[in-house]
C-alpha cells in the first residue's frame, strides 16, 4: 500500500455503542489492514464527545497487542488535558509493549473544555509546549532536570521509550501559531479531519515558510492529514460529521472515481502521510478502499 513519496494509513474503529464491541471483529480487521500493507493505524481523541467513542491509549494497546508489523498512533491527544509524566509513562510503555511501533500526536485542543478537567485557561498554551518538552525530556534523559512555569521535575523514568531517543512525534492543528508549534516541538505535522482540502494546502504553504525560516530541512518532516473517507456512501458520513462537527464539508466521497480525484487533492496539497478514516463501517471501507481507490493512487 505503501511507496516512497505517499504513505497511506487508516483509522482504528473507536466508535463502538456500549456492549458492542467485537474482538474477533478487531482482530480480523487488523490482520486485513497489516495484510494489505498500511503503514500505520491511528485513534482520535474524545473523551466528551457527542457519538460513543473509546479511548485511544485503550484502543492502541488493544491494537498493538493483535498486530505484529503496523505501527500505532493517535491525532491527537489533547495533551493540556493530561498529567504529562502519566502520559508519558503510558506512551513509552506502549513503545515498550508494541517493540517501537509508536507514533505520537498532541493538539493543544480548545478552551472549552478547559474547566471540564479542572485546567485552567491561563497560560494553557505554555502548559501545553512544556508538557511536550517535559515527555521528551523524561523519555531521552537519564535524570530529568525540568524547571518551567507549569513544571518542576527531578526525577528519573524507566524504561524510557524502545525508539531513541523518542517516538515520532506530530503536532497537529491549524493556526498559524500551532503550525510554528509543530516546527519547535514536532517530527511532523498533522491536518485535522475538518479542514478541508483548501485549508490543508494553506497549512502546508505555512508549515514550508516556518521550516524554511527554522533552517529545518522539509525531507525530514512529516505532513500528515486526517481524511474522512467514504467509498460509494456519500450521506452516510455526511451525517456522521455534521452529527461531530456541525459540517460534513472536509468529507471525501463518493463514488470511486470521485474518492481517487479527492484523495489525489490532499496529496497534491502536501501530505506524505494519508490518514483514511470512514468513521463506521470500517471493514467494509478498507475492502473498497483497497480495491476501488488506493490501486489509481500509487
């Protein structure tokens, strides 16, 4: 599935109703995805959501546990939600458990949902950079030393993560400042779902500017981007989206011919990393994707 300019990736099922998950119905669709040859298969965090959705560092586990080759990610923790030494110590035993088949990706998310966790608004987006330095550091250091305004650590953590000296790590989102975060702090960058492909291209016009000025040499970053993805199904992961997020405007669907020319889009755009979410249905998605869309695309 893979080559050396466009790598494609899908999305693990995480949209599951209280008692219907399936683990044979798990097991079955990863094996297919690492027969097919998918570089990799990523989660989403949403903790509040308005649909059923499980959580990612779960779903990872579970998934890196059923699979031997494909590495596991998500796009994107909420990180200024979390304890970053807990997370880190999830994320580098991950690392551990899955033999260095982890990819590792932070958003800064909304204000929103700030109080809801008990973090303040103030300073949340230095917390949110310091937590990031603060993972790194705990997984590369052998005695971490961090004296930043939201964190004081002295401390050590073991192990620390399989891949040296950490996981790739992406940054995702879509401000001009969160693009400039993701060429201090990151490995790549990742486009959200919601964006539309217009939007993804201006992001990535951005994100070359800001490595250029970095003197940071764009062959070595990733330009990743989320695509909800629907082959034949338009309406259905219409109302999926506008159900998520009021809109269904960054939706690729349609017939195959109609998928092809928008996923060719999003990688004339930029991305080296294709991120194929369907939302639902994801079995029945990933036989027509492989069979109807990916051949007309490598």
């Amino acid at each position: 599935m893979t080559d050396a300019i466009t790598r494609f990736a899908v999305s693990l099922p995480q949209q599951v109703a209280d008692g219907t998950f399936d683990p044979g119905e798990f097991r079955a669709y990863l094996t297919r995805v690492e027969e097919l040859g998918f570089h990799s298969a990523w989660t989403r965090e949403g903790t509040l959501s308005p649909v059923p959705t499980l959580g990612p560092m779960e779903v990872m586990t579970y998934a890196a546990a059923c699979t031997e080759r494909l590495r596991i990610g998500c796009a994107v923790f909420v990180s200024v939600l979390h304890q970053p030494l807990q997370l880190a110590k999830s994320l580098s035993t991950l690392d551990q458990l899955s033999r260095g088949r982890l990819e590792v990706g932070f958003g800064l998310g909304g204000r929103e949902r700030l109080g809801s966790f008990g973090v303040s608004p103030d300073g949340f987006v230095t917390r949110f950079t310091e937590g990031i330095e603060l993972m790194k550091a705990c997984w590369s250091q052998p005695q971490v030393s961090f004296h930043g305004r939201c964190f004081q650590v002295e401390a050590t953590m073991e192990p620390k993560t399989y891949q040296k000296p950490y996981p790739p790590v992406w940054i995702g989102g879509h401000r001009p400042a969160a693009i400039r975060r993701a060429v201090r702090h990151g490995d790549g960058f990742v486009g959200a779902g919601a964006a539309t492909t217009a939007a993804f291209a201006e992001q990535v016009r951005t994100l070359r500017a800001e490595l250029e000025r970095a003197g940071r040499d764009p062959a070595g970053f990733g330009v990743a981007k989320r695509v909800y993805v629907s082959v034949g199904e338009e309406d259905r992961i219409g109302v999926q989206l506008r159900h998520l997020y009021g809109t269904a405007e960054s939706a690729v669907a349609g017939p195959p011919e109609a998928v092809v020319r928008g996923l060719r889009e999003v990688i004339e755009a930029g991305a080296d990393l294709v991120l194929l979410d369907p939302m639902t249905d994801e079995a029945q998605q990933l036989e027509r994707l492989a069979t109807d869309v990916l051949p007309a695309l490598l």
